[in-house]
C-alpha cells in the first residue's frame, strides 16, 4: 500500500514540472488571424498549428527558458527569444507577421517531342 502511495506523490510532483506556451498570429498588413501557421520550441523538438482563430497552445513543456520561432508559406520567420516557461503557468506570446515575398531558383524544363 505504501508503495502505491509514494507513485501517486512521486507523479503528482514529476507531472507538474511542465508549463505551456500560447498565444495569437496575426498578419501585420491586415490585422487578420493567420490559420495554420506552425510554431516550434527550439531545441525541444515540440510544436503547434494556428487554428481557426490564429491560436496556438504548445503543452507540457519543461520548466526553462526557450525560444519559439514561427513558418508560414509567404511570411516571414519571427524568433522570440528569452521565454521562461514556469510549472503550472501559462507563457504568452503574440506574433505579428510580415508578408515575405517567395524567391526560388530557376527551373529548366527539356522534353524531346515523341
């Protein structure tokens, strides 16, 4: 019985060593919630999708410090840097992106006629 105890405390206190990470993006042009925009904490290989809302929740991320960076098609990266994740709290962070224009290389295309 004892033994069943000590794992119900020792889980309690390891499950609540992690915090989470949510916020809003939004298009800087517009003011318009962006959807499906993906935001990934460096270095600990977790992300998340915007919703319909332009909304991201990242969960059960390590208390520390981290830095979040932003990908969508047709704008432009944004890092923030210095976020400090804390047990059982919420970190909030908002990004505005920038339209950024899509540069590729050049494709050539060579077909012989049948």
């Amino acid at each position: 019985m004892k033994n069943v105890v000590l794992s119900f405390v020792l889980f309690g206190i390891l499950s609540g060593q992690t915090g989470k990470i949510s916020g809003l993006i939004t298009a800087s042009e517009t003011n318009q919630p962006l959807i499906g925009v993906s935001v990934v904490v460096e270095g600990a290989g977790i992300g998340a999708d915007t919703d319909q809302e332009g909304r991201y929740v990242i969960l059960n991320i390590p208390v520390g410090e981290y830095s979040l960076r932003t990908s969508y098609i047709g704008y432009a990266s944004v890092k923030a840097t210095n976020l400090q994740v804390s047990t059982g709290r919420t970190t909030e962070q908002n990004f505005v992106l920038s339209q950024e224009a899509i540069t590729g290389e050049e494709v050539v295309v060579l077909a012989d006629r049948p």
